[in-house]
C-alpha cells in the first residue's frame, strides 16, 4: 500500500501553524530584547495572576469536594501564597524566576536534542539542534550572573529564547514545505 508522505510525518500537517507560531514568538522575542526590564516585570506578574488564579480554582473545588481534609487545601494554599508573594515582591520574584528559568532551558535543551534526534535525517533537525544549543549556553549564563542580574537576564534571556525557539520553528515549518513539495 503506497502511503502518501504527509500521513506518515504528522509534523507534515502542521507546517502552517509551525511557521505561524514562529513568527509570534520572534515577534514577542523582540519585545523581550527592546524592553527587558518591563519584559521581565510583565513575565513574573503573569505567573504571580497565574497561580494565585489557580490557587483559588484549586480551593473552590475543594471547597466543593465533600471530603477534603487539610492536604486537599495545602496545595491551593501553597498556590495562592506563591502567586501573592510574587504580586507584592516582583524583585525577588524575578530572582526566583529566573532561577527556575535556568532550569526550563536545561529541560529545552534536551527537549531540543530528543526532537533532533527523532527527526534525524529528515528536514529541519539541524534547527532543532541549534536551539538545543542556544537553550544550554543561556542556562549557564543565568548560573553564572545569578542573582545580580536577575532583573535584566530574564527579560533578556526570554526574548533570546522566544526568538531562537521562533526562528527554529519557522524554519522547520519552512524545511517541511520545501520537502512536501518536493
């Protein structure tokens, strides 16, 4: 049975949205590069919204839940403290952020490696080594220049990231099209 080349690469079928996604995230990545200290202010407020959001979701369905107990409220507790914690010391926050961030680029970068690895030989695995790439040195970079430079490096190292991961993603949306066409 003779089957055609896009049912068998499913990443064949999102080519479109790959190369869309990219563009945003370079886009985004720009603003993070133009105005990393708002950038990095706008990222941990986000996340501080964010958990005190779910921390208070979490605590109304265990206030739901007939049969909660004190470890059924521990973690929205624990949600809603961090979320307000990160709203009132934003400074801090991002120290702690970017901390964490170091780690996200560690996990991308092996993220990166894997995809590489999987798609090897097929179009756009060298993108998706080069962001491995990128994704280690900035993780090092963090370690090297935490805690100072906290305020800076995140909104920094989030638009370099946006930008590696778009330009990465665009160009393996673009490799795919050019091998479908093929």
């Amino acid at each position: 049975m003779n089957v055609p080349n896009s049912e068998l690469d499913p990443i064949e079928n999102l080519a479109s949205t790959i190369k869309t996604l990219g563009i945003l995230f370079i886009v985004l990545g720009f603003l993070g590069l133009l105005i990393p200290q708002i950038f990095s202010f706008v990222v941990e407020m986000f996340f501080g919204f964010i958990m005190l959001a779910g921390g208070l979701i979490f605590a109304y369905y265990s206030y739901q839940y007939p049969f909660s107990s004190f470890i059924d409220w521990l973690k929205p507790l624990i949600l809603m403290v961090t979320g307000i914690l990160l709203l009132i010391f934003p400074t801090s926050g991002v120290a702690a952020f970017i901390l964490l961030l170091s780690l996200y680029f560690f996990t991308d970068a092996f993220a990166s490696f894997a995809l590489s690895y999987e798609r090897h030989p097929r179009p756009g695995w060298f993108w998706m080594t080069l962001n491995g790439i990128f994704s280690a040195l900035l993780a090092i970079l963090i370690l090297i220049g935490w805690p100072e430079s906290s305020m800076f490096y995140l909104g920094i190292f989030i638009g370099i990231s946006l930008l590696l991961d778009g330009f990465a993603l665009y160009m393996l949306g673009r490799s795919i099209t050019q091998a479908s066409v093929l």
